[in-house]
C-alpha cells in the first residue's frame, strides 16, 4: 500500500490537507486559495472550515468582502502532529 493510501485510512484527506496548507502558508489564505491547492470545491472547503472554527482549529478574519484564514494554537498543534504521522507513513 502507498503512504498516500495508508494516510486515507486514518485520516480524511482534504480536511489534513487543508490544515498541513495553512500551517505551511508564506502568504494569505483564502477558501478560494485552499480549494484550488486542495483541489476541492469551494462549497465543499467552507463546510469543512466552518466545523473547524466551530472546533476551535481556525479563524476567520474578516477584509472587507473576503475573509483571510488563520489557524489557532490548537489548529497549528494538529497540523503538525497530522504532518508528522503523515511523513511516519
């Protein structure tokens, strides 16, 4: 089995995906950013960030229209151990 195939059974992908992406940002992030670095819908992306603020991993910042994305101290901690388990594999 590869790593990528191992990693699918103990994790959602795209939601690891997605924290891992915005731990590793150089820049700001937005849903529209993430989906396309994803490769995942918009919708899609937003419903699973919005469980993720509700959980305490994320925040949204508000710019005007758009909203910048950030994640939390605990949001960070995840990414990296996911990051982590994800290289083990």
């Amino acid at each position: 089995m590869k790593n990528k195939e191992i990693f699918g059974v103990f994790f959602r992908e795209k939601p690891a995906l997605m924290l891992i992406n915005l731990r590793n940002a150089k820049s700001e992030v937005y849903a529209s950013n993430l989906a396309k670095q994803i490769d995942c819908t918009y919708s899609h992306v937003v419903k699973i960030l919005q469980q993720m603020e509700k959980s305490g991993l994320i925040n949204f910042n508000k710019q005007g229209r758009l909203k910048l994305l950030s994640l939390t101290k605990k949001g960070t901690e995840v990414a990296d151990n996911i990051d982590k388990i994800r290289n083990l594999l």
